[in-house]
C-alpha cells in the first residue's frame, strides 16, 4: 500500500469513530436547519397563508410556481426596500468601521484602567434592540432628546430625526453603528494584537511618523480583520430588523422599510406566507451574491501574512 | 474497538435523550387526535352549546389570551375560579401570553395544529381568521346579554365566530382647566367638529405650544370619522371599496386640515416625539378623542382638572370601540366545553362584574345593573358618556385583508397631513391601492 492510500484509509477510519458523536448534533441540524430550509423553498411557490395546517394537499391546493417570485420582483416596493438596505448600509459600513477602528487603537494602549474601558464599548453589543432602541427613541426626540440639545450648544438645530422621511434612515444608522461598534472593535483589537511589534520598531528605526506608520503597517496588515468585518456587517445590515421595528415600524411614509421588515409584515400581518418565503429567498440569493463577490475580490486588497 | 462501542454508546444516550424531549410533547398532541376520530361522527364545526355534555364528564380545556398580560392575570384567575365552581366538570388550562409574541405564536400554532381549544384575537386578526375557516362557528349560545354592536363585530357571513371578550370606547376628552382660561364652555354630547374648531382657536390662542386637539391620523381614526360624515370604507355588500366618495373626503379634508391649515393640531415637528398622551398630561392640549383605558393614566398623571363627553360628530355622530373577540378553534374536539367557558367569560354575571371591580375593562355587556358600579368611580365626573357613547357606536369594516387595508390608508393619510399630498389625491391613491392589492369576496 502506498503512503497516500494508507493516508485514506487512516482518514475513513477517524471518520467512522466521529460519526456516532456527530449524529446528535447533525440531527438537529437536519430538522431544526435543513428541513425548514426545503419546506420553505417549497412554501415560497405557494400562496400558504400561514393559518392552514401545513400538509402535501394545502401546499399542492395553493401552488403558483415562481408567481412570488416574478411578483416581487416586477414590483415597485421591492426596489424600493432594497434601495432603503443599500443606502442603510453606504451609510453604516463606512461610519461602523471608522468608530470600530478607532475604539480598537485606543483600546490598544497599554493604559490603566483599559478592561473597564473594554467593558464599556462592549455593553451596547450585549444589550437587547429592544432596550437600546427605547432609549434611542429618546435621545433622538427633535425637542427633548439629548442629541439635538448638544447640537443645540453649537448652534445647530437639529431635524427631527425618527419623524422626518430623509433623517429617520441616518437615525436608524446612528443607533447601529453605536451598538455594534464595540463588536467588531473587538476583532479589529484582536487583529492589532497580532502585527508584530518588529515592524513598528524597524519603522521607527527608519524614521517613519505615526500615521506613515498606520497607513502603511497597521491597516495593510489589519486588512483579513476588516475583511471579516466588513461581510459580517454587509449580512447584518441586509438583516436589519429589530430597530426599525421598535423605533419607526417602516416610517415615516415607508422611509424605513426594509428587507426582513416586509418578510415579517407579510407573513405575520397579511397572512402572505408564501409571498413572505419567496421575500427571503431573494434576500438570501443577494446575500450570497454578494459575500462571493467580496471573497472574490478581496485578493485585491486583503494582505494575509504568510 | 473498545473505543468504538463506547462512542456508539455515547452517542446512542445521546440521541435517546434528545428524542425523550420530543416525544413527549408529541405524545400531548397526539392523544386529543385519537380522541377526535371516535367523536367525530358528533362533532361539526360549528359549536351547539344547548346540546351540552353530561355534567360528570370531565373535560380539561386550554384558554390562551394576551389580555390578562401586565396586570389582571390575578382577576382571570378568580374568574376562572368562580366558572370552576359553576361547571365542576370543566378544567381551564389559562395560557397568558404577552402581547408582542401572541399573535406570531397563535398563527405558527394554529397551521401546526396545536391551537388552544379556545382563545382571543384581536379584531385584526380575528377578520383573518375568520376568513381562512380556522375558527368554529358559535351557534345555540346565548347570546342576549351582550351589547348587540359588539356581539355582530364578530360576524362573517351572518354567522357567529366570536364573542366579544371585553370593551372600551373612545370618548372626547378634554382639559376642564384650558377650557375655563380660554374663556369657552365645555364640550356636551352634540358637540360637531365646528365646534372643535371654534374652541381649539380659542384654546391654541393660549400660548404659543398649546394646542386646540389631538387627533391620530390612522385608518382607525379615519373609519370612523368617515361614518360621522355619512361615508364608509366599503359599499354595503363588501363587495367594493368606497374610499374616495365626497363624504370621505369631507372627513379627510377636516383631519387634515386641523393640522397643514388652522393647525390646532400640532404637527410631527411640533410634537417633536411627544406621544399624544403626554401632550395632555403635559396640559398643553385641550381635547383629545382616545380610549377609556386612558382614565387610569390620566387620573395620575394630570394635575388639572378634566372630564369627559361623547365624541364629536360631522354630519351624524359616529363613535369608535374596540373590542377582542374570544374564539373557538376549529379543530378542537372539546368545542361545547370551550364555547361555555368563553361564553360565560365574556357574559356572565359574576365574571362582568369582577372585571369591573378590578378596573380592567368594561364587559360587552348589556346588563345595566352591573354597569351601574363602574358610573361611581371619578374622574371622570361624566362617565354615563361611556355609555352614552354606545348609542352611536361604528363597526369597523372588517374584510380578510384588514392590516393591510388599513396599512395602505394610514400611510396614504399621513403623507397627506404631512402636506405632501392633498386629501383628494390620498384618497384616490389608498383607492387604487387597495383595488389593485386586496381581492374583496
């Protein structure tokens, strides 16, 4: 036997001695993940409302192939909900990763006191959305909310944020990127951590500046972190939900529906499950799109120390 | 291969476990299915409580309600008592679910097959319901004492689907104190919108963030003042939208008016994120048309005088109430247990007058005597207004596709009172809207 079949041979054996630990969790899987995924599919070319018992005759009775489908996308109110996520997420992308950075560099410092300065940038990211909106409907109030009262100090009068068709997505933005900086903060940290201090030292050596030393150090080599955070924040951002139910509910006008708040609308309000299904697998097929793409191109930014 | 067997082992307690859990659960469901097969041949979908168990038979049914939720779990408790002893032979398992999750929990229970015996809807979800034949048609159950409005809310078809759980309506409610400042005299039971309007210019001339009224611009609200100019939402037989009739665009035109023209109602800017309750508590508002449920709030939280009187009419007076239904699943094989727990619930005696008691809500009754009690207790001053209110009372035009009817108009109306569009044009587009997106049986 050559060393690549007895190789195999190894491998196959490991497997058949893993395979009995796996059952449990890979039956879980399949019933809780895997089957759901296909009925949905299935549900998806329907016009099952939701209240009918799920059986092979309701599903067989309401078929309408790809009529969700075509019907979504030959809408307008699609584009329009996507037009919402995409302007969310130019938004939200760009502010999330500069706060995040920043809060990785100062956490960065060896100063006294920095794990409680840790913890605090982290709470926002364990607090429920539905707290953190409630006090984000206050701060946000036009007349008796903090934010435009310190806006107030220097001069500026502030909109009124959640009520106002072209401030109430900004809004939204805001309380995210406020909640979700210290999650990726966190990885951007850890990404810091790990660039040798060598390189710091021998541009030091050479003379280089700090933020020579940043652009052309740190942020190259900080790159497969702000990879990472950037299609962890793309899927989130497609996902946005519990904030825009709790602090506008799609308003003002519609200025803030968005993906999965018309999945749910249609689903759980209008009994259009099919339709809802169909909403989903849209959003999904976008996702998935759009994380190849990024993997496609992050050859060309993304520097993986080798 | 010592160690193999105690993996498989492992893994096999493993699995064992995993599968005890579920069995469990599917043993509680199945069993009622056996149950149903042999009873069938009796059982029809509609429910005849006149022909009722013999008493000794026991029966356990479960009630699920988000009503109760945040305060009267404690009152449903003693009713329940109070019906154990009346039928020894009916158990309630009383389910109560917070609000935010009963309705997704009630639907995805409902298509699993799952649903209680009995429980509330909301009347939303009640047309949805309804509509889809989940809910069993109530038919033998008394029902003479329940206020007649409320009772036929919860018909389809002429038929009885639901009964009507509890009740509040809307009345006007109004800043005593304000209205003395401005120099005007209250508001009385024939109070039309002119009047509003007259005093509100008085009342908004007060100072600068005081306003005259408050009044929501939803489908709600627009319902109802729609009937007050003599319009509808739908045509008698339901069978084609009326949004955009002369009559609706009178009461369009008013509501918004009231905000983009003489402005005594303040605006999104100028409630700068103040909740219409708070504007009043604030005493900053003179009128505001909401809710009885208000009262407790109000009691605390205003530190001036005020009271209450019939809504304001248009050409007719109209008034709103809101009422959840209690229903009866379909698929239960318990249904006359079920329809006498609901039924008793919602209109006995002993139960109307606990809920009184405990300042819950009012029943869909009509008993006046048990009434009475709830007239005693102040503010407001005028509380017979409630029940004057009930003269007038507008049935909500229910069809299968309420939420989103009632989605597409409120969003048409409120572009309208931001100034965006005029009121005929809000009404002609929430017309084309709900033509082209809702099919009307």
């Amino acid at each position: 036997m050559n060393e690549c079949g007895r190789h195999v041979v190894k491998n196959s054996k490991k497997i058949m001695e893993a395979a009995p630990f796996m059952i449990p969790s890979l039956l879980g899987m399949i019933i809780f993940s895997f089957l759901p995924i296909i009925i949905s599919i299935v549900i998806s070319m329907t016009e099952w409302n939701g209240l009918d018992k799920l059986d092979i005759q309701t599903l067989s009775g309401s078929f309408v192939g790809i009529s969700n489908y075509m019907n979504i996308i030959g809408g307008k109110e699609f584009w329009k909900v996507l037009w919402h996520t995409v302007y969310y997420i130019l938004l939200y992308i760009p502010l999330v990763l500069i706060c995040s950075l920043t809060i990785a560099s100062i956490l960065n410092k060896n100063m006294k006191g920095i794990a409680v300065l840790r913890v605090l940038y982290y709470i926002p990211v364990l607090t429920s959305w539905v707290a953190a909106s409630l006090i984000w409907r206050w701060v946000l109030s036009p007349q008796y909310g903090i934010l435009n009262q310190l806006l107030a100090i220097v001069g500026v009068s502030g909109p009124n944020w959640l009520t106002d068709k072209i401030w109430a997505m900004p809004a939204i933005v805001l309380a995210s990127v406020w909640k979700d900086m210290g999650f990726y903060g966190l990885f951007l940290l850890s990404g810091l951590k790990a660039i040798d201090t060598g390189y710091y030292e021998a541009a030091r050596v050479d003379g280089a500046s700090a933020s020579k030393q940043f652009f052309s150090i740190t942020l190259p080599l900080l790159t497969p972190s702000i990879f990472f955070c950037v299609i962890m924040a793309l899927i989130n951002a497609f996902q946005l939900f519990p904030q825009v139910m709790i602090m506008t509910e799609g308003g003002p006008n519609g200025a803030t529906q968005v993906m999965v708040e018309r999945i749910y609308t249609y689903g759980f309000s209008y009994f259009e499950m099919g339709y809802a299904a169909a909403y989903s697998w849209i959003l999904f097929v976008i996702i998935f799109l759009l994380t190849l793409l990024q993997l496609k191109l992050q050859k060309r930014w993304v520097h993986y120390e080798s | 291969m010592k160690k193999k067997v105690l993996s498989l082992l492992v893994s096999g307690c493993m699995i064992t476990g995993m599968l005890m859990g579920c069995a469990q659960k599917e043993e509680a469901a199945q069993a009622p299915a056996v149950a149903e097969e042999s009873e069938t041949e009796t059982t029809e979908e509609s429910v005849d409580v006149s022909k009722e168990q013999s008493e000794t038979e026991e029966v356990e049914i479960t009630y699920a309600n988000f009503n109760a939720s945040g305060g009267n779990e404690e009152t449903l408790d003693k009713m329940y008592q109070a019906f154990h002893e009346e039928y020894p032979n009916i158990t309630v398992k009383i389910e109560t679910i917070g609000y935010d999750d009963y309705f997704t929990q009630m639907q995805t229970r409902v298509a699993g097959g799952t649903a209680p015996d009995c429980y509330e809807l909301n009347i939303e979800n009640f047309a949805a319901y309804a509509n889809k034949g989940v809910l069993a048609e109530l038919s033998g159950i008394d029902t003479s004492g329940y206020n007649q409005t409320a009772l036929s809310a919860f018909q389809v078809d002429g038929k009885q689907y639901g009964v009507p759980g509890n009740f509040s309506n809307v009345v006007l409610i109004y800043n005593k104190d304000l209205f003395d400042q401005a120099g005007v005299s209250y508001p009385t039971n024939e109070w039309t919108w002119d009047d509003v309007m007259v005093a509100s210019e008085k009342i908004k001339a007060l100072g600068d963030d005081i306003y005259g009224i408050y009044q929501p611009i939803t489908f709600n609200e627009f319902f109802k003042v729609s009937a007050q100019y003599g319009g509808s939402i739908l045509n008698d037989d339901k069978s084609a939208f009326t949004i955009n009739s002369a009559e609706n665009l009178n009461a369009a035109q008013m509501m918004v008016d009231k905000i983009t023209v003489s402005n005594i109602q303040p605006n999104e800017s100028q409630m700068g994120g103040l909740g219409d309750w708070d504007l009043f508590e604030s005493g900053r508002l003179g009128m505001i048309p909401t809710g009885i449920w208000a009262f407790n709030t109000f009691t605390e939280a205003c530190d001036f005088n005020w009271d209450i009187c019939v809504e304001p009419g248009g050409t007719q007076k109209a008034t709103h109430f809101f009422s959840n239904s209690l229903v009866v699943n379909k698929d239960s094989e318990k249904k006359e247990a079920a329809a006498t727990w609901i039924n008793w619930l919602a209109s006995s005696d002993a139960a109307a007058q606990m809920r009184i008691d405990a300042g819950w809500d009012l029943p869909a009754i009509s008993n006046d005597t048990v009434l009475a009690g709830y007239l005693k207790i102040t503010p407001p001053q005028n509380r017979q207004a409630i029940f004057d209110s009930l003269e007038y009372l507008a049935k909500p035009p229910i069809i299968e596709d309420y939420s989103k009817m009632a989605d597409i108009i409120t969003g048409k109306l409120s572009q309208a009172a931001s100034g965006e569009i005029s009121a005929e044009e809000a009404l002609n587009q929430a017309q084309e809207e709900c033509e082209a997106q809702i099919k009307l049986q």
